[in-house]
C-alpha cells in the first residue's frame, strides 16, 4: 500500500473510527505499542525496553561460541532504532553492543572480517550518536576504555581512534 491511499484511508475516517483504528493498531501491534510507551511511557517504561535490548545483545555474545551472532545483533539494534527517540539512550546501547562484542573479541583473540566491520560500523554509530545527542561526558570513559582493550588489535583500532579523534576530540 502506498502512503497516498494510506493518507486518503486516514482522511475519509471521522474521529471516532480515526481513535478505534489507532486503538486496533496499539493493541494488536507490539512494536507500535514500544514505540508509544518510549514516545508517552515514563522512564521507567523507556529503561525496560533499552535493558531488555542491552541484556538481549550481551546474551548473544555471552555464549562464547567462535560464531557471532551478527544478524541477531542487527535485529536488535535496528528494532531499537525504530522506537528510540532520544539518541543518548540509543548511544549507550549500541556501546553496550561494542563493548560486548570487544569481549568476545578479545575472548577468542581472533574474528572474521565481518565480525570486525560489524564491530567498526557499530563504532562508528556510537561515535556519531554520542556526538549528536552532546553526551560526550556521559560515554568518553567507556568508549576510551573499549579503545584500550582493542589495542592487542593494532591495525583495527587505530582506524578507531583516528574516527573517535577526528568526532569527539
């Protein structure tokens, strides 16, 4: 369906159908109803759907097999992309991504190229999300701390470095 008939579908309703359908859509749609409770929801309903995103990332790392979990991860990340709404609460849960993946990186001393891209894009989002949102004081020491435990990876992190350097320094 293209928005044009979407819109038209909006405009013919009266008020009261306009409050049943978004009523419809609220209870029968899970990711509308997150992104109403962090839109409307009070801190509390905004902390539990990001732990839940936090904790459901550090669990896919958390099992220590050679074998990341790269598209889990991704669906993790972009389901919380869809209804965050502040970019300092994304930033420190695409960090808690970097910093788990920096463990298991570190656990297995070795990765694929693709763990390793996925680890610098993830980098990358952090460092433009805690520039955008001005919270350099809230994530500095944690991201130097994910630079310190990647220096075994020489190569990789100096192009970090220059990224955090050239955005936040």
């Amino acid at each position: 369906m293209r928005k044009t008939n979407f819109t038209k579908f909006i405009n013919s309703l009266t008020e009261d159908e306009l409050r049943e359908e978004m009523d419809k859509l609220f209870t029968k749609y899970k990711p509308i109803k997150e992104y109403y409770s962090m839109e409307l929801g009070s801190d509390d309903d905004r902390k539990k759907l990001l732990d839940k995103a936090k904790n459901g990332i550090i669990k896919l790392y958390e099992r220590f097999r050679t074998r990341s979990r790269i598209t889990k991860v991704n669906n993790i990340l972009k389901g919380i992309s869809a209804i965050s709404i502040f970019d300092h609460e994304l930033a420190d849960v695409y960090i808690t991504h970097v910093e788990a993946a920096t463990y298991h990186l570190n656990y297995f001393g070795w990765a694929k190229d693709a763990d390793y891209n996925h680890l610098e894009k993830s980098f990358y989002k952090t460092v433009d999300l805690v520039t955008s949102s001005q919270s350099k004081d809230q994530f500095e020491g944690r991201l130097q701390e994910i630079l310190k435990r990647l220096s075994k990876h020489r190569n990789f992190v100096s192009e970090l470095e220059i990224y955090y350097d050239d955005n936040l320094v």
